[in-house]
C-alpha cells in the first residue's frame, strides 16, 4: 500500500518537469497548473490501494494531459478551444503543437525556468514563481519562507503569471548573445533562493533549510541541463561547500556561531568533496566567472580542520581577481576581511572606511569587530549597536548584541572572540 506522503513527495518531486510539459503543450501556467492538481487527485485516489504504476512520472504527465484535454472539451464553448483540444491530440502522437516555438534546446524544464527568471518579472516575482513552478512548493510554504501572508504572496504569483500571459514573453531558451546575462539572471535567482535560507533576512532562526535544499536541487538541474556553462557549476559548487558548514553553524540553542568558531567536524564532508570536486573541474576548463571564484574561495576554507590554517594569501588573490571581475563595495568588503588576516585589522579597517555600505550591517558589523581588535572598544560598541539595528534576522540581533555587551562589560582592551567571515555569512 501506498502511503499519501509518499504520494505528496513523488509529486513535489515530478511537479516542475510536468508542469514544464504542459506549460509547453498548453501555453498557459495556470492550465498546467490545473491539470498537475487534477492527476495528484486522481493519484490520491488511486495509488493507495493500486501501488504506484511503473513510471510515475510518466503517468503523472499523461494524466495531467489526459485532464487537460477533458478539461478543454467540459469549457469549449467556441472553434478556438475545441482546436485547442485539438492541438493536445496532436501532441499525443508526438506531434509538436502549432504556434509552440521550438529551440535547439528542448527540455521543457529549461524554457520553463527562463521564463521564470525573465527581466520583465521584478524579482520577487522571479523567486516566487520559480520555487511554485519548479520546486513544487505551495503558495503557504513560499509565503512563510518569506515571512509574508499567504495571500499577499497568492496575489504575487497572479501577477506574475498574469505579466507573463499579457506581456507574451516567451516560452524559450534564449540563444545567442541574449544567453549569457539571461543565465546570469537566472543562477541570481537561484542563488538569492538559497542565501535566504543560509543567512535568512528576517524572522528568529539563522537558517532556513528547506531553502537551502531546493536551491541546490535548481542548481543541479540547471547545471545537469546546462552542462557547458562553468558558471552553473561554480553555483551548485558554492552552495553545496556553504551548505556543508551549516550545521556548524547555529549553537544548541540557536544561536550564531562565526567561522573560525565552528567545530569543523560537523561540515558535511560529503557536500565539501562534492562541492571541491566541482572546483576542479571548472578550473579545468579556465573561464573564470563571479560564481567560480567564490567556490574557490569557499573551498580554501574548507581545506584546513583547523581555522589557523587559512591560506588567507590566497583567499585575498582570489577576492582580488572577484572584485576586478565585478568591482561593487560589498565584494570590496569581503575582500577587506581577507586583507585584515594578511596585513592585520588596520589595513583591513583602511579598506573598509571608503566603502559606501552606510545601510548594510555587515559593513557596520566588520568594522566593529576589526575596530575591536584594535583596542578601540567604544567605537566598536557603536559599531556593533548601529549593525544590529540595521538587521530583521533575530539570531543577528542577538549575536551583535551580545558582542557589543561583552565589550562594555568586560572592559576596554579586554579579548572578545575573533572574526575570520563576516557575521552573517
């Protein structure tokens, strides 16, 4: 017998490659959409007594087309979707529908993730969208991954949908010189998904972890889908070399545990293999990109059990050759950590007072702790207060908190735990 979990977790996985099936065959979300609902309900109450057939996911595709099309005959109240249905039969001979525009690349995941991901959409609607359609996620489970009601985020997706349908943005790959800032627009949505589930914006807990899993399941199929573009696999690599600290991370009691404070024996070693094996072979191929460099990064961190044993040199070339590649201050700022560890907390604190970052915590939250390593401790309090209240995460909160009481409390001069990553990250 077949469990209904079972059921709901065959369809969150199977639910993106078959609404990317029916997207491509009905040329509408919100039909596909429909038509996946009708074949999990039929699913529910057929599979518990009947056992799963031989391919569920083929039998999920078929039974959402199959609905479909009774569907389109129960509404057809006119030629145009009695041609419609029509279209669909065609598509059961293997046909490829009319008015459906076929690229060199086929998978329908794809398409489906570009449109997601299209610069018409802003960017919450891009998040949105992309965890509803390919992750299967429902509207509830987004909304509260994001801390906003349910119906705010429901009235996101309409609109989302209804931009995609009135603005007639295609359901393609793009191709040509289009494809290389539409998949950067595409790996930032991915990476935006899982940094809100690394470090969370807001709300109490630190780390989001169903977050974190369905951008390293997009970041897997893009690169799988996608496999001659480094950039995708420097994504999955930075995530899954992340990722594998995270239990590190948080204490018993949740709260924020830095870097060089980490029991190292709880990284997952079989992302941080993973991940680095993914590093390898992008530096193979020498075409070098923003994602690459930062799994590089990552993965010099993960080369030593102990946090004395950085290579902070070679961090610091390669945070030199990210900020060439993409000079914006909060790479700057990374790189002025990495600066602190070479040439000590006053060069690093040089570097940091010429960034304009007066709104990010971080860059309040570094200069505390780099000023605090330099004995100026009231400055540093300031530092720490003015970074905490420039954070909604309530781990943060209490984190800078607590480092600006310790200081106030224990005295001027006095030794507080040292910082080798920024709060947060």
């Amino acid at each position: 017998m077949v469990h209904i979990s079972e059921i709901g977790q065959i369809f969150r996985e199977e639910y993106g490659r078959s609404v990317a099936v029916l997207v491509r065959v009905l040329g509408s979300i919100d039909a596909a959409e429909d038509a996946v609902q009708d074949a999990f309900t039929e699913a529910v109450a057929r599979w518990p007594d009947a056992g799963l057939p031989p391919s569920p996911a083929g039998w999920i595709i078929t039974t959402a087309r199959n609905r479909a099309i009774d569907r389109l005959r129960r509404e057809a109240s006119g030629r145009e979707k009695l041609a419609q249905a029509a279209l669909l039969h065609g598509d059961e001979r293997g046909d490829e529908p009319e008015g459906i525009e076929v690229d060199t690349v086929e998978d329908d995941q794809l398409r489906l993730i570009f449109t997601c991901c299209h610069p018409a959409l802003n960017g919450a609607a891009q998040v949105a969208l992309t965890l509803k359609l390919l992750g299967g996620l429902s509207t509830a489970e987004i909304a509260h991954a994001f801390l906003v009601p349910e119906p705010t985020m429901a009235q996101r997706l309409v609109r989302a949908k209804g931009k995609i349908r009135d603005a007639h943005i295609p359901y393609r790959v793009p191709s040509g010189a289009e494809l290389p800032e539409r998949l950067k627009s595409v790996l930032a949505v991915v990476y935006l998904v899982f940094n809100e589930g690394y470090a969370a914006s807001s709300g109490a807990g630190l780390v989001r972890e169903d977050l974190c899993r369905e951008a390293i399941r997009l970041g897997r199929l893009i690169m799988e889908l996608m496999p001659d573009e480094p950039e995708a696999k420097g994504l999955l690599a930075l995530m899954l070399l992340l990722n594998a600290r995270r239990t590190a991370r948080t204490s018993s009691d949740g709260g924020m545990v830095l870097l060089a404070d980490q029991d190292r024996s709880l990284w997952d070693s079989d992302l941080i293999a993973e991940g680095q094996l993914l590093v390898r072979q992008c530096l193979k191929r020498n075409q070098p990109g923003p994602y690459q460099l930062q799994a590089a990064i990552n993965a010099v961190h993960s080369d030593t059990a102990q946090p004395a044993d950085t290579d902070w040199r070679q961090i610091l070339a390669l945070y030199g050759q990210l900020l060439a590649m993409e000079p914006t201050p909060v790479i700057a700022l990374n790189r002025a950590i990495a600066l602190a560890e070479v040439e000590g907390p006053a060069a690093g604190l040089a570097a940091v007072d010429v960034l304009e970052l007066g709104n990010y915590y971080l860059f309040h939250a570094v200069r505390a702790d780099l000023l605090r390593r330099l004995g100026r401790d009231d400055e540093a309090v300031a530092a720490y207060r003015a970074a905490r209240e420039r954070t909604d995460n309530d781990a943060e909160r209490d984190f800078l908190a607590a480092r600006a009481r310790a200081l106030t409390t224990i005295g001027p001069g006095a030794a507080a735990p040292t910082s080798d990553d920024p709060p947060g990250r």
